[in-house]
C-alpha cells in the first residue's frame, strides 16, 4: 500500500478517553471548566494558575465553591447555559465594584481584602480588542449583525462594520488589525488567559484613528437627531452622549467641562450646531476609561 492502512472496526481507545474524561469519577474537568467560566464573568479565578491545577499550581481561593459549581455542572448534563445563568443572577456578581466611600463596611473590606480575593466588590475588567472594536460600531449603529459567512481579512477590519469575530488572527507579521495590536487581540500561547496591558498608543488609536473619526461624526449625528426637540439645550446632547457611551449620567464637573469644550476658545454660548465639536466631544468620551472598562 501507498498509504497508511486502517482498520475497519475501531478499537474504542478514544471513545473509552472521553467517557473518562467527561466521567464524574475525574472531577478535574469540570473544575477547570468552572474556572475557565468564572474568570470570564469575575475578571480573576478561582484558581490563579489556569493552565495548572497540580500540586505545584496555586490553590483556589473558594475550594468548596469551585467543587459545588463543578457538582452543579456534571449534574445539569455539562450544560454551560446553565452555569452562565447560575452565576450572573447570583449576588457576589450582582455587587458593584467600588467601595461606598464613606461607609464603614468598605474600609474594613479594604483593610482586611485589599486584592478583594474574597468578593466583596465585583471586579474591574477591560474590554478585550474585539470588544473595544464592536461597541465603537454598535454605538455609531453601524454594526453589521449578520451571522456566519466567509472569514475575512484582518487588513479590513477598520474599514467594514462586520463583527469582529469574523475576522481572521494569527501571529504572523500584520496578523492582527490596528485596533487588535494595541489591545492585545488573541495569542496562541495565550489559550488559558488573555494578556491585559495599558499603554499610552491604545488612547492614540482611540482618537486618531480614521474608523475612530468616522464613527465619532456619525454617534454625534445620532446624539443631535435624538436631541432635535432640545437642539438650543447643550446639556441634553451631552447627558445622551454619557448615557450611550458611559452607560451613566455625567457628574456636575464633567457637564462643566464638557460645556466648556462646546462652547469653544471663543467662550461662547455652548451650543451642539457644529457636528465637528460635537464629534470631538465622542472621540474625548471614547477615550474616557469608564468606555473600555467592564464593571
């Protein structure tokens, strides 16, 4: 023969792998699957070392959590659904993530769990590069939703409006788009956890940028047209520009300054009829750290 020669019937080897692995009696999967979930939704693991659950990696910080989820888990027939659901209407997600300044309760939380291993905040996450890329777009309404089709080039990924998940990735030379080297877009190596950096290029692209420019006049746009019956009041435009990018209102010295930016160096009556200070009012809320940041 040519070619290797197979036999007809298969041996089962494989099969008797998985039942094993996916088998009640090698706890060890779901545990892992757990934590993959978890430090998904929580920004941190249970278990800081993704990639090692042997003894030489660290131990989880809720061992009896992480062993009732993995329960939960093989009991609901491997069903992620059900885990994602189990999690996110629970309280410890539900938190927010700041201490109350002045009660009491959030010093002692400080003092006792500054790294906040034990959940009484909910963790502070930054987007991932497809993410940072698709709001951008959903919120300009420009985001194409279409689902499946042919992979696309990264080479126009800031030039279309599919998501991003559509296009392709790789560790070669130019195999990421603009947006996805700087806010560091997947790695092969990085299969167990994304890296999550802060640099200052990652504001550059977010105002310089031609998709950042073009999205940014077409959000100032849809502020003005959801503003018309308030038009000659300023302060509409910017709370529905804080409420669609910042997903909260502005406090009194951001309404300020924001007014301010409006009104020009000329010190006139702020005003939202030139759609260029309006866009340049987006492109200075695209760079606020409450848009990439996941609370």
């Amino acid at each position: 023969p040519l070619s290797p020669v197979y036999p007809r019937q298969s041996t089962g080897r494989r099969r008797a792998l998985a039942h094993w692995i996916a088998s009640r009696e090698n706890p060890l999967t779901a545990r892992v699957a757990v934590n993959h979930i978890w430090m998904r939704h929580f920004h941190q693991p249970l278990v800081e070392t993704v990639f090692d659950f042997g003894q030489s990696g660290a131990e989880p910080t809720h061992p009896e959590l992480l062993d009732w989820l993995a329960v939960e888990l093989m009991e609901s027939s491997w069903r992620h659904k059900h885990l994602h659901r189990l999690i996110v209407t629970s309280l410890a997600y539900q938190r927010k993530s700041s201490y109350d300044p002045g009660a009491t309760a959030g010093r002692r939380a400080r003092e006792i769990d500054p790294d906040n291993r034990l959940l009484a905040r909910q963790n502070v996450g930054r987007m991932e590069a497809e993410l940072v890329r698709d709001a951008i777009l959903y919120c300009a309404g420009k985001l194409d939703l279409t689902q499946g089709g042919q992979e696309l080039e990264n080479s126009e990924a800031m030039s279309t409006y599919r998501r991003s998940l559509y296009y392709s990735c790789h560790p070669e030379t130019d195999g990421k788009s603009e947006l996805g080297r700087l806010f560091d877009a997947p790695e092969p190596r990085e299969c167990y956890r994304r890296t999550r950096s802060i640099v200052p290029q990652q504001a550059l692209a977010l105002s310089n940028s031609e998709l950042v420019h073009e999205m940014s006049r077409h959000i100032g746009g849809r502020l003005r047209k959801a503003a018309a019956p308030s038009a000659d009041d300023p302060l509409t435009t910017v709370e529905a520009a804080f409420f669609q990018l910042l997903s909260r209102s502005p406090t009194s010295a951001e309404e300020e300054a924001c007014l301010s930016f409006l009104a020009g160096a000329d010190g006139s009556q702020p005003s939202t009829a030139d759609l260029q200070a309006v866009a340049g009012l987006v492109r200075v809320l695209l760079n606020h750290n409450d848009f990439i940041t996941i609370r």
